[in-house]
C-alpha cells in the first residue's frame, strides 16, 4: 500500500467493468459505453477515437493502431495488425538520392493511414452496439471542443515547430500552442468520422476524403494514389508469447517491436534482478546494457513480417544467453552500439475490460509529435509519419519499398498467469516502449509492487549513447552510473505514460493509471 503521506495515486476498483487511458475524458466515454451495454470492443473504439481530439499530436485518425483483445469466454488472444503500408509508388533509390534517411516531416515519410480500417474491422467482428455507438462521442467533442489539458498543453508547445502548411492553422491558435484549458476544435474531422459512422471504411478511403488525403499528399511530392487508399486492410495474426517471473507475456509480432520486449525479459533472466535495489544503481545499469542489446537486435531484425526471417532468433532463449553474456555488471558498454535513433513519446494507449472480462489492449500513434506535420488541405486530416520507421539501407528487411509495412515502435501488451487472463496494459514512449514492458513486469513480479505502484516508480532509459535518468532516482545512483561508465542525462520529458487492468481470482478488477500523463482508471 502506498505512502498517503506522500503524492501518488491509488489504485481503482471496481466489478463491473474498467478503462484506463491517458485522458479522463477519454476514460469517461469508455465506461459509458460499457454501461450502456456495450463491450470492451466497443468501448476501446470510442475511448481511443476521442483521443485523438484529446491528445492531437500523440494520435488520431491519420495513424495506425495494434490490437490485442481475448474473446469473452475464450482463452486465446487475439492480434490484429492496423497499421498501413508504403504508397506501391515510393522508390528507395529516389529517397537514397535525397539523403541518408527519409526526411520524418515530409509526404515521403507519410505510409497509409491503418487505424480507421481496423477500427471499423474490430466493431464489426467484435462489438456489439455498432460503429456509430462507439464514433458518437468523438464527433461531438470535435465539434463543440475538449479543454486541453497540462501535460498535452506541455507536449504541444514543444512541437509546434512539427507542424507546416494547413496544419499550423488548425493545431495552432494565433501561431501559438494552447494553454490549458483553452478549447481545441475539429469541425472537419467530425465530419470525417460522421461518413464512417454512416459508411463505414470505405467513406474514408474511398471517394471524396480519400481524394482529399491523396491530393493533399501529392501536392507535396508524395507517391500516394487513390489505389493505395482503397487497398488498406488490417490484419487478424497471431501473438508471440514469453514468459518472466511466473507469468505468460503476449505480445504482438512484427512489425511491431514486441519481440524486443521478449528478448530483454528472456536477458534479465540471467541476472538476480529480485536481489537488487529496486531503484538503485545495479538494476539501472544491467537494465540499460539489455537494452542497448536488444535494441541492437531489434534494428537489425524488426521489418514488415512478410520481409522479417529472424523472429525466432529474437525469441530464442539461447539468442538471450548469448547476449546477456556480453553485459559486464560494472562497466557500460561503449557509446556508438546501435540504438533507437530519436525520442518519440507520441502514443497513446487505452485498455478495457468489461462484465464478461473481455480484454481490449489497444495503442494507437501517429508516431512524432504531430506525425508528419502535414494535415489534408479539406478535412484536415493529420497524417502520421511511420514510414520514418523504415530504412534506407540496400537489402535491409525494413528497407522502404512498395506495400511495405515499416517497423513500428507501438507495442500493447497482455499478461496471463496459469492460463487465465491476467492483466491487459501497454506502456507508452515511443523506442522506450519494449524496454518499459520489461521494466514494468520485473517492478510487479521481482519487487512486488502493484500495476499502480510499478507504474509510479522511477525510470531510465538508455538511447542515443545516454542513459536517460528520471528524477525519482538519487544523486548516489546518478554518480554510481556515471562511474560505470554511462553519460547520465535528464529525460526531456517523463519517460513514457502507461495503463493497467489487474483482473483478480475473485473477479474484482484494479486499474491503475500513469501520473506522467494526464489520465486516469474508471471502473463502475
């Protein structure tokens, strides 16, 4: 139990049903659709939809989305894949030409808006009261406007720089970010979302907004045709699965980075992470080694899964031997091992579980700060910038290419214990996000501590030859690693935001919430 002497936030209870998420409002519209009659499907659609009127420059409709959700009644879960592909026209020798990396706030790093059509796909296979039930609530909060709040105001004002053209008009007010609890407004992505609601995906990437996002794109130079548009579809896969401390981790495969995560649980395995100082100096630093290495990994491997042919290395217990082997317990490695290449905490992440304990793990991006930067000269549609995720390098797996789903940072996640569904959660912070899943599960099986508590903890993260180091740690620990060898740094910004649904034994659901964001845990 936590310190009530101190700031935190406790846990939330509750029987009957439950969202956690980044955004009250966003929580509250969740929970009202459970109590309506709705499911956890239908829930997460409309909690994470109004997260992108609520928290703009982490997601919205112009981004992708992975999914996994457990069937009411049913053991197995479920993948779905909602992320977009490269335009059929994009050539990698012409972007080579251009410079050694896809230029992140251009229509080159623009791949095809996923998310809709997984949405629509989700409510119509898994939901109960409809796609217009659940695109209800986000249509009128776009239309009469969401006050914007503190730590979106905060990530806003650092990112208006991202933003070009018609964009800077309809995210900035007079030139300038919002303050909090100024109102934000999207008259044209109500609209957008009222076609779907009537007509489903093909209102969205067919016809009149398709022709608007397509126009919009070539106007600067992009590749993208109304056929790129009109062949988006999601995907139904199969989860990857590891295992730490007693409990079944299930992660959604590539082209996401969830076989990262299994790779730096199956590393820590190795070490006495239980013997360690929780929030001391050891656990920090053979944490970051794992890192460095499994992010090494993960960027040599990671690609569309039709291209990747190394998952199984990935996965393999003997690949985790042979690099935990590497980590000297007192020394850092050197600086210069490849990494992740830049900070993109821009996601967002719901979780829902309702009265029959279906499970909706669902995150939802448009990757940097205000994706791409460009928004659709009529509808205003935002457009992510995935396909910054690519490479250039010749013969890589996730070197750009025609139809090519790049590599994705999003990753949600879902623990089992014994076979039963334990706890549905995911961790935001872009490249963190692996290494948070890793950080998050040893905080609950090694030390103990609730989704709540694991969640409040203290973070570092070791990216761009620095170890990264929030200011929940001591000044000891912070010159212990610097000793090590690590170039110890401030995050510039808390890393990453996560959200939790515990299920207990006797039913009774506990929900915690991360205080790096502005969200919360509802239940009824």
């Amino acid at each position: 139990m936590r310190d009530f002497h101190k700031p935190g936030r406790s846990a939330v209870y509750a029987t009957n049903g439950m969202c956690a998420t980044s955004h009250p409002l966003a929580a509250k519209v969740a929970v009202q659709m459970l109590e309506s009659g709705g499911n956890a499907v239908d829930a997460a659609i409309a909690g994470a939809v109004l997260l992108g009127i609520c928290e703009p420059q982490m997601t919205g409709i112009g981004g992708d989305c992975f999914v996994l959700l457990t069937p009411p009644g049913e053991d197995r879960v479920v993948a779905l894949n909602g992320s977009g592909r490269a335009p059929a026209g994009i050539d990698a020798e012409a972007l080579r030409a251009k410079g050694p990396v896809i230029a992140p706030y251009s229509a080159d790093a623009v791949s095809v808006p996923g998310a809709i059509d997984a949405f629509c796909r989700l409510s119509k296979d898994f939901g109960k009261l409809g796609l217009k039930a659940s695109l209800a609530p986000t249509i009128h909060y776009a239309e009469t406007g969401v006050p914007v709040a503190e730590r979106v105001a905060s990530d806003w004002t650092k990112a208006t720089d991202n933003l070009s053209g018609h964009a800077r008009d309809l995210f900035l007010m007079n030139g300038q970010a919002p303050t909090p609890g100024q109102m934000f407004r999207a008259p044209g992505q109500a609209k957008v979302l009222r076609e779907v609601a009537m007509h489903g995906r093909e209102a969205f990437y067919q016809g009149d907004i398709a022709e608007d996002m397509v126009s919009s794109l070539q106007a600067l130079g992009g590749t993208h045709t109304l056929d790129d548009f009109a062949a988006t579809a999601c995907d139904y896969t199969d989860p990857i699965t590891g295992g730490y401390g007693g409990l079944d981790l299930y992660e959604h495969p590539p082209n996401g980075q969830g076989a990262t995560a299994i790779l730096l649980l199956n590393m820590l395995k190795h070490f006495d992470i239980a013997g360690m100082d929780p929030w001391g100096a050891e656990r920090a630093h053979i944490e970051a080694e794992a890192t460095k290495l499994a992010y090494d990994a993960r960027n040599r491997f990671v690609a569309d899964p039709d291209h990747m042919t190394r998952l199984d290395h990935m996965t393999s217990l003997e690949t985790a031997a042979k690099l935990a082997a590497l980590i000297d317990p007192a020394k850092a490695m050197p600086a210069g091992l490849p990494g992740a290449e830049a900070v993109h905490k821009d996601t967002i992440y719901i979780t829902v579980v309702d009265k029959d304990r279906m499970c909706v793990s669902l995150i939802y991006s448009v990757f940097h700060s205000f994706g791409s930067g460009i928004a659709s000269d009529k509808y205003g549609i935002l457009f992510q910038n995935r396909g910054a995720g690519f490479t250039l390098e010749e013969g890589h797996a996730n070197e750009v290419g025609p139809g090519k789903r790049p590599m994705h940072t999003i990753i949600p996640g879902l623990l089992k214990k014994d076979g039963k569904n334990l706890m549905p959660f995911g961790v935001m912070g872009g490249q963190y996000q692996s290494t948070g899943h890793a950080r998050f599960i040893t905080n609950i099986t090694d030390f103990g501590l609730s989704p709540q508590a694991a969640m409040d903890a203290p973070r570092s993260f070791a990216e761009e030859g620095m170890l990264y180091v929030e200011s929940g740690y001591s000044d000891d620990v912070r010159a212990t690693l610097s000793d090590m060898g690590h170039d110890v740094q401030p995050p510039p910004a808390a890393i990453g935001g996560s959200q939790a649904i515990k299920i207990h034994d006797d039913g009774v659901l506990e929900g915690g919430s991360d205080h790096r964001k502005d969200g919360c845990a509802l239940g009824y």
